[in-house]
C-alpha cells in the first residue's frame, strides 16, 4: 500500500487521540530508524522515511490534522487543504524544523538548527579612504575634514524605500520569511526569496527619489582625528559611516587607511627614526659636537668622538617617533658619513703636506693593515 493510501496514524504508530509530543516522539524515532543514510542501499527503508515524513506532515499542523481527519486524504488531493501549504513530506513551512531536528540528531547538527530563518537586515557595506600625511603630521597627529560622496539614507522616505505616507508589506510569495525552500533528493535547499529579494517584505510604492533602495549617493563631511605616532599602514575606523544599508539597514563602517609620505631627511622604521650626519675630516678626527634637527621644533646635540669612521651609527635615545596610543617616544640613529674636502685654499694644502709629512702609519690603522696584508699576499 503506498504512503498516499495509507493510515497516517497507522503510519506513525500513533492513536488517533495522540497529542503534539507523541507525535513528534514517534516521528524522531520512526525517522532516525528509516532514514536513508543508516540504510543505504535500501529502497524500503526510503519509502518507509518518506511515508513517515508525509504522515507528520500532515499531522502535526492542526489545520491539516482536522482536514485529514474529517476528509482523509481527499483533503489533500482536491484542493481542500485550505491553503494550509502543498501536501507531501516538504508541503508546509513548518515541517522543516522538525527534518532539521532530525538531521541535526543523526549527524550532529552538521545541518544546523530547524526552522527557516527570519530575514536579515541587509547592512551597507564598508568603505576605505586613503589619506597621505607628512613624517612631521604622523608625528604631531593632527585633526583634519575629508569630504566623500557617499550612500546616505533619503531624506524623502527617511530611509524605508517607500513613497511617504505608504508602507511596505510581509512578501506574499516567503510569508515574511525572507527565503523559500524546495526538497532536492532527501534534502531542503534553501534560498533567498526571489520576490523580496530575501527582505521579508515588498514595497509596492517606490519612493521616487531613492527609487526604492532608501538610500542616495551625496556628499558628506567628515572630521578625521590623526593619533600621534602613526605609521603607513594604521587604520582609523568611523563606525557608521560608510555606505547606507537598504531601506533602514545599519549603515557600514568608513575606514581611513594612513600613508606617511616619504622624508627628506629621516627615514622611518617603526618608532626609530633613521638619517645620515655628514661630517667634516677634521670633526671626525678631534671629535665634537653637531646639531640635528627634532621634529618637535628643538635640535639634537650629537657628540662625535674622536676618530670616528664613516658607517659608525650613533643613537640619541627618545628623539624617535611617538608610541601610537603609549607614552614615550622612539630612538633616532644617525650614520655618520665623513665627508672628504673637494676644495682647498693653499693655507690648508700647506698644512696638509705637513700632516701628511709627520704621518709614520699609525694614525690610520686599517689602512696600514690592509696594505700589509697585501704585501704577504703577494710577498712584496
């Protein structure tokens, strides 16, 4: 006898007096027994599930129960279901959260809790504005204004998409629910409605202006506050203020991604700043003292020391870059670069021959050595 003749009570092992929980508890078990996947291969056992499923259908929405009670399976099969959704295992709405039970009490809720979901507020999507600074505004921070055309809410509908005075209304076609299900095989797919486009509700009378979406591009003003001690790299989010959701959704966010422009002097590298002291011979020779400049508006005393070479790296500790959101600041390392005299008066090329005259080796070390290694190389 096929499930369409058969006693639906029979079917499900149940009285005809059986109350909501026993016919749920005899479905779950009858199902987790019959179901496909604990019995392949078997064509029985999908017949049987099947059966069971068409039975709980119909017997679990009151509605239908009395129609099936009253009419038998006439009630299904001319048109007098009363509107109470499609007969058959997938008809009604409500079936599913118990095939999701199921499913998720087979295979451990790889499937998900039951019952459609309700719609979803679509929210605008999230934005990004690249902005440049200066090595001197990372440093300071700074409080600036950008102006960016953007989707705000229309002002004409205030936002809801509909001409003012109308309202939307529940989607006929998902009852509100946003989406709609179809049986594939032994499972549900579920899929936005494709009347409301997965909103839930429909508008019938667009606002002109927006032309139904709630929203319009336009220009926008916006106060960006720099933190000082950024870097190329650092993102500032505005929640808010990116694009506007669909007909009253929460607006996106606006993030603000910093490039630091490049330094004529200084090079960054995290919260070090990097740059190359020229020096002159005679300094590195006697040593002394040279100024660099801060970006704080005050200078930097360096001590040179006596016979530096050119590659040495001196560090002035907090002469740096500001700790992003911290106190303190970074170290600045200088290379110090001797710079070798292009243009002599006669004076100095004089005392330079006398110099040079006095010199016996050991005032440049290195050099020396390296000749000598020359000479036993190639034992000159």
């Amino acid at each position: 006898m096929s499930s369409a003749q058969s006693n639906y009570y029979a079917t499900l092992e149940c009285a005809r007096d059986a109350d909501a929980a026993a016919l749920k508890s005899a479905y779950r078990k009858l199902a987790m027994k019959y179901h496909p996947d604990r019995n392949p291969g078997d064509a029985g056992a999908e017949a049987r599930f099947k059966a069971i499923s068409e039975a709980y259908d119909v017997l679990k929405d009151p509605q239908k129960r009395a129609a099936y009670d009253r009419y038998g399976h006439e009630a299904f099969t001319q048109g007098m279901n009363g509107g109470g959704g499609g007969g058959g295992p997938f008809g009604g709405r409500g079936d599913f959260a118990d095939i999701g039970d199921i499913f998720e009490t087979i295979f451990g809720g790889a499937f998900g809790g039951g019952g459609a979901q309700r719609p979803q507020t679509r929210r605008g999507a999230d934005l990004r504005y690249d902005m440049q600074v200066t090595l001197e505004e990372a440093f300071h921070g700074k409080s600036t204004e950008i102006e960016i055309e953007v989707s705000q809410a229309c002002d004409t509908c205030d936002g809801s998409g509909a001409t003012p005075g109308t309202s939307e209304r529940q989607c006929n076609l998902c009852n509100g629910m946003g989406s709609v299900r179809a049986k594939q095989g032994l499972f549900v797919i579920e899929r936005p409605c494709p009347t409301c486009n997965g909103r839930g509700a429909v508008i019938e009378s667009p606002c002109r202006n927006c032309r139904g979406e709630g929203r319009v591009d336009k220009a926008q003003t916006l106060q960006i506050d720099i933190p000082a001690g950024v870097d190329t790299g650092t993102r500032i989010r505005l929640s808010g203020k990116g694009e506007a959701g669909q007909r009253g959704s929460p607006a996106g966010d606006l993030y603000i991604f910093l490039h630091v422009k490049p330094h004529r002097v200084f090079e960054r590298e995290g919260t070090t700043l990097a740059t190359r002291v020229p020096v002159s011979f005679t300094t590195a020779a006697l040593g002394g003292l040279v100024e660099i400049p801060d970006l704080d508006g005050s200078t930097n005393k360096l001590e040179i020391p006596v016979g530096i070479q050119s590659g040495k790296q001196l560090r002035i500790r907090g002469a740096g870059m500001p700790v992003l959101q911290g106190r303190g600041r970074g170290d600045m390392v200088a290379e110090i670069v001797v710079e070798t005299p292009t243009k002599l008066s006669r004076r100095q090329k004089e005392i330079l021959e006398e110099f040079k005259a006095t010199e016996t080796g050991d005032e440049c070390p290195e050099s020396r050595g390296f000749f000598d290694k020359l000479k036993d190389v190639f034992g000159s």
